[in-house]
C-alpha cells in the first residue's frame, strides 16, 4: 500500500494557530515505520504533548528549521532523527514521563516497515490523535489503535499582550549582560527566560523566538549555524564608515 499524503505544512499551521481553525474537518495523513521507529516517534509525540509543545516550538529548542520537527511529526518521507538530536531531546523532556508500549508477537519481522495512519480530530479545546498501527498493542482495549489527546489553552488578546511583553524584558535584559557571549543556543536560551516567565499562564518558546528575532531585526543579536545547529550571539558592531 502506498502512504497517504502529508496533510502539507499550511494544514499543521492552521491546526496549531488560529483557535478560529480548530473546528475544522479532521485530517489524514501516515508513514512507514518498523516497530523501533514507531516506538521512538510515539514516545516523542506523547512528550511534546505532556510538555505542551507544538512541533515548530520542537524544532526551535533543537536549534532547527520550522519543518524539521515537523516533518518528523507528520511522518514525513525521509524525515529521521539523528543521535544528537535525540540527545538534545532528552535535555529538553527531561524525564521521560510517557509509559513505554508493547506489541504482541506475530509472523512479521520487527524491522519490516509497515504503514501507520494518523487521524487528527481538531476541536477547540483540543486535538485527538488517532493513531492506526499494524501491530497488536497489548494491554490495550483495541489492540490495533491508540489515542493521544492535545489540550489546548487560548489566551485573549490582553494575556498574550502581557506573555510578549515580559518575555521581550527577559531576552532584552540577558542582551544587557554577556548571556550571549560566546553563543547560545536556543534550548539555553529559553530555559533562561523560562526561570522568570513560567509562572506566566501560556508562556511558551513561540514567544521566546519571537523576541530573540525582535533583537536580530534591532542588529542586537545575530544568528549562525554551528555543528549543525542554529545559535544566537552579538551582533558584531557596524562600521558606520562603509
């Protein structure tokens, strides 16, 4: 059987942005995993969602582009992880909260590929996953399926107002120090701001990459890519003799 196609980024931005979109019509898409890779990327899925994690947000913390977390999530043709990104990973869950599943033995080989449908249900207050797998799970009531469940949290406009105001301060106040010198990558970052800004009610990294780009638009900070990985620093001086 041939994949069914990834829903497309446009789709997963729509379903993780605007509340207005959460009623919309539910969304199929699937992959080819064994059962190794299943289990990585359930066990991963079920951590950002324990975290309240959108997948772009992943992808920031990894020091990645938008998509790369993303793809992976939507299981994207060729999208995999590397051990350094499971090891930057590991730092950013900490513990891994989620209970590890077991499949039922059968004829089939563990490293044969099969093919895995995913059912998103997006409601206003949350988004199922329906997750079809071609291995009996054990212990489970319907050993061929699994659900996930997204809770989602809107805040108004004046408590987003509030989110990006104190969380432009903190970055702005590590750009008053030498938190940036040499470099730091974002993971470092937003476990800074997150010491002052967690008790805030939706603080979350969207708005900490907001601000550190705010700072790259001010030429305050600058951004490269060291082994792999995005990084944040100062901006060297401009030479206003040019």
């Amino acid at each position: 059987m041939r994949p069914l196609p990834s829903p497309g980024r446009g789709a997963w931005e729509g379903l993780h942005g605007n509340p207005i979109m959460m009623e919309q019509q539910p969304i199929t898409y699937a992959g080819m995993l064994d059962q190794s890779g299943f289990k990585q990327w359930y066990g991963y899925q079920k951590m950002r969602i324990e975290h309240q994690l959108e997948p772009d947000e992943v992808s920031f913390l990894m020091g990645k582009p938008p998509f790369y977390f993303r793809d992976y999530a939507l299981l994207a043709p060729g999208a995999k992880l590397t051990c350094e990104d499971q090891h930057v990973l590991s730092t950013l869950f900490q513990h891994n909260s989620s209970t590890a599943i077991e499949f039922e033995k059968d004829d089939t080989s563990i490293l044969e590929k099969r093919l895995v449908r995913v059912r998103l249900k997006p409601k206003t207050s949350a988004i199922v996953y329906q997750i079809a797998v071609p291995w009996a799970v054990k212990g489970t009531g319907n050993p061929n399926k699994l659900t996930m469940r997204q809770e989602r949290w809107i805040p108004t406009p004046a408590e987003e107002a509030e989110l990006r105001k104190q969380v432009d301060y903190a970055v702005k106040k590590l750009c008053r120090g030498n938190f940036f010198h040499p470099f730091k990558p974002a993971l470092a970052v937003y476990l800074e701001v997150a010491r002052n800004c967690k008790w805030l009610a939706g603080f979350r990294p969207a708005y900490v990459k907001e601000a550190l780009y705010r700072q790259i638009g001010m030429r305050t900070l600058s951004l490269k890519t060291m082994n792999g990985q995005l990084v944040y620093f100062f901006a060297p001086p401009q030479n206003n003799n040019l």
